[in-house]
C-alpha cells in the first residue's frame, strides 16, 4: 500500500497471479480545517486518517483473495465493520501497551520509592512488551510474508527518491530500512510516553490508568513531529543516530522481499505517482508508507 499528499493505492497479486490495483482519494481533514493544520494537532489528525486508511487497505486486499460475486465487483468491509474493528484494535493496543505496564509497575510502587524509578519501569515495560508482541508476530507464517511486504514497501519508495528506475531488479538493491516507517514511529511513542506522563507523578492508580488513555492523543501528535523533523533531517549524522533504534527495530518488522513481492509494491507506487508527483505537494515526503 502506498499513500501519497491526495491519494493512495493497493496493489495486491490475487489467486490467479494477477495484480490488482485500487486507487482512492484522500480528502485530508487538515485542507478543509486550518486549525488541524498545527503542529502536534496535525500528528493526531494524520494518526486517525492513517487509521482508517490501513483498515480499507486491509479490506481491500482481504476482499480480493475472494471469489468474484455475481457481479463481478468486490464489495469492500462496510464502514460500520471498519470502525469497529478500528475500536476493538485501538482497545486492545491501549491495554496492551498502555495500561497493562501501568497496572503492573503499580503493584511494585511502594517498593519503587520514586517516581523517576516508576516512570522508568513502566517505560521499560512498556517497550519490552511491545519488542516482544513484535517477535511473536514474526512466528507467524502469513504475517513474516506480510513483513516481506513491508520491506517491498521500503525499497520501491527509496528506489524512486533515489531517482533510479523503478524496477524489481533495481529496488532490490536498496535496504528495507526507512527513516519515515511506521514502526520507528510507534518506538517514539514508547520513548516518548515516559516524559509526557512523568509531571503526573504518583497519584491514586485509577488516575494513572486514566492518564495513560487520556494521554495517547497528546503522545501520538509528539511522535509525529519528531518522526517529520527526523525524515527532513535525516542527512545530519547526529539525527540518524538518535533515530538509529528505530530503524534496527525495523529488522523486526521487515522481512527481505523476492522480487514478486517487489512488483507488487512497485505497482501500488506507480498508481500513486500517475495521479500526483513530489513537485505537486507543498510538503517534503509526498510518498509515505503507511504500515
């Protein structure tokens, strides 16, 4: 999947080796109301629509591996299905990595002593649980063939900024490893979460509970900040090595793909780039990855 400033597309190889593409639009919320447009409220705003893009994605390319209807159109997930599975993952991604560290570094917090040591635990938690809900999800067959994807992803997009031909031959070449991957991103918010919630302190457990849910927008909308900053600087030495843990966490998240898997990414990059092109974007990455 690829998106880009007004559109994005899915490429997916269906049943009979084919490959399909579905194209959409993007209305940006941020183009219709300038408020949205601000710094930190604009990473809010970009973390839903991403949101909601992933899902139609994954719908889309769920529905395609399915016979046609009497039609011959396939009908994608409804919207009331996709919010719902959009609240039911967001749930349990905030109990998973939010409030079960707080909840287990509550217990030891008399023998803590302080809140600097609380905060550093529930970081530590909080990062190792997801470390390890990524390597979990590395044991599974389907989804190391979903990561493979995520790496085809990265090499079409840095093949084509690299300005080279935009071929399965050549974007093999490339690394896996980019500094705008959604996976860098989340790293961020678990970095990030000990300094948001660290002028809370310790107050009675259902405030941190409360604090940890009400606190995700705020830590979501930072993250995006530092993730844009870091992509517009990455050429400074100092900028890639703080963002270097981000992007060795992406071995975990990206698998080397063949070059199948290559010209299915390249092929959704294709459908983006006939319909828009970097110079006609305002901004400095017309082409993100959305993962």
């Amino acid at each position: 999947m690829m998106r880009g400033v007004a559109t994005w597309s899915v490429a997916v190889r269906g049943p009979g080796g084919e490959i399909d593409v579905s194209t959409r639009s993007i209305e940006p919320w941020g183009r219709r109301h300038p408020m949205l447009r601000r710094p930190v409220i604009r990473g809010m705003v970009a973390l839903a629509e991403s949101l909601g893009i992933g899902f139609r994605a994954l719908s889309i390319s769920a529905d395609a591996q399915l016979e046609d209807g009497e039609s011959g159109e396939r009908d994608e997930i409804g919207g009331f299905a996709r919010v719902m599975t959009i609240l039911v993952s967001m749930l349990a991604a905030i109990t998973l990595f939010f409030l079960i560290p707080v909840g287990l570094t509550s217990l030891f917090k008399e023998q803590l002593g302080s809140a600097l040591l609380f905060w550093l635990v529930e970081g530590v938690l909080r990062t190792a649980i997801f470390i390890g809900y990524i390597l979990f999800l590395g044991q599974i067959k389907d989804l190391r063939r979903v990561f493979e994807y995520h790496g085809a992803e990265h090499k079409a997009i840095s093949c084509f900024e690299a300005g080279d031909e935009l071929i399965p031959s050549r974007a093999t070449l490339y690394s896996r490893l980019h500094p705008r991957c959604g996976t860098s991103f989340l790293l961020i918010v678990m970095v990030l979460a000990i300094f948001v919630f660290a002028p809370i302190g310790l107050p009675a457990w259902y405030w941190l509970l409360l604090s940890r849910v009400l606190g995700i927008p705020l830590i979501a909308g930072l993250s995006y900040e530092v993730i844009r900053w870091a992509g517009r600087n990455h050429d400074r030495k100092w900028v890639r090595t703080v963002m270097w843990p981000g992007l060795m966490l992406q071995n975990l998240t990206t698998g080397e793909p063949d070059e199948s898997q290559l010209e299915v990414a390249i092929a959704a990059l294709r459908a983006v780039l006939a319909i828009e092109r970097p110079e006609d974007s305002a901004g400095p990455e017309p082409i993100e990855i959305v993962a």
